[in-house]
C-alpha cells in the first residue's frame, strides 16, 4: 500500500458499464464464459476486471481480455469483441454514439456480487445506471461504481492544497464547461465520498465552509 496520499477534492463516479450487443446470446454476466471482453487498458478497469469477473466465478482463462479504448466501441458493432466492460461516467459520448448506431444491452450485476467486490476493493460500492441514460436502455441497471478523486501526496504543502481546493470550488462552473462531469467535482462530494485522508490544507478549507 501506498500511505503518503491524500485527498484534495473528489468528483464524479464512474460505473462500470457491461454492454453486448442486443441480438448477441448473452443475456446475464453467467453468460460471459468464453466471450471476448473489451477493457481499456492502462485504465481502472483492466486491474478490476478480473475481480468483477471472479465474483462470477470466472478465472483468467474462462475469457479473453482485449485491451481497446473507450472510442474503439466499433470492435462491438464489428463483432471483434463480445462485450465492453468499461468504468466511466454515465452519458459518457463514446457510449451515447454506440447505443445510437447499433443496438446494444446493458447486463445487470447482482447485489450480493457486487458485495463480494466490495470486500475485495472497499473503494467498489453499488450503483445505478439510470433508465434511458442511452438509447434503448429502458430499465435502471445494478452495477458498481468506482468514484474520481484529484490527490497529492502527503508532502504537498498545506497552502498549496487549500489554494487549489479553493480554485476548484469557486471556479467550477469553468471546469463544468470543459466537460459536464466536472460540475461533480465539489466539497460536499469529497467529505461524503472520501475513502483516504484529505489532505490538512484542503481539509481547513472544507472547514471554512462548514462541511468538516
């Protein structure tokens, strides 16, 4: 583990999105034996993805892992991969695009599945995707969540974690223009969502506004 890091201000969850394509036999993550998964690589998820699939009792060689990014969804329409397990915001372009060219399932996770992850990885908790966040997805989907932090290390001075909290919370209406999910990226989420220590300076900061 790595001890020195710290929190200076949380964002938006990113859920794991598990699509196929509507006319595919794959109907439930039990399904899954066999397939092709995509899963982008670099990415949160290509270290999660044995654990999601693990607590579905897969091991490495009950699948394929095809590392392709979020905007190569074509590998689904193809037909080169079977399924996109991909963590990312909700309403995320390169999914919109996807479920509007072709369409596309979204698997559900069980409850008790998504428990089991969550002892393995205490920062993976449940989520939903709400219904007709993409075209065709018509019912709300169970699945996990992993949450964005921006963090620092330990050794990073008290003003300049303030200074940069502080930017982030007065000038967020500017980070929400670059890109709509920064409008998550707030005080309140932090406190609520913290899963390591915020750092000293940007905690006084929470402090001034009365949240800590």
């Amino acid at each position: 583990p790595i001890e020195n890091l710290r929190i200076v201000m949380g964002g938006y969850n990113a859920p794991f999105h598990i699509i196929v394509r509507a006319d595919s036999d794959i109907n439930s993550m039990e399904d899954l034996k066999g397939k092709r998964i995509t899963a982008s690589a670099g990415n949160t998820i290509e270290n999660q993805l044995p654990f999601i699939m693990g607590a579905y009792g897969f091991g490495p060689d009950d699948y394929t892992a095809v590392p392709l990014s979020q905007s190569e969804g074509d590998a689904l329409k193809d037909g080169n991969v079977d399924c996109i397990i991909q963590t990312t915001g909700v309403g995320t372009s390169a999914y919109m695009d996807l479920t509007t060219s072709i369409d596309c399932r979204f698997l559900a996770m069980d409850e008790e599945k998504v428990a089991a992850i969550h002892e393995e990885l205490p920062y993976v908790v449940q989520e939903i995707i709400p219904a007709g966040s993409y075209a065709g997805q018509d019912e709300d989907i169970i699945t996990c969540t992993t949450t964005n932090f921006l963090i620092c290390g330990a050794e990073v001075s008290d003003e300049m974690a303030y200074a940069v909290a502080k930017a982030l919370h007065v000038h967020n209406d500017e980070l929400a223009e670059i890109h709509y999910l920064g409008a998550e990226f707030t005080p309140e989420f932090t406190v609520e969502n913290q899963i390591i220590e915020i750092h000293p300076g940007a905690a006084q900061y929470y402090k001034e506004l009365g949240l800590m």
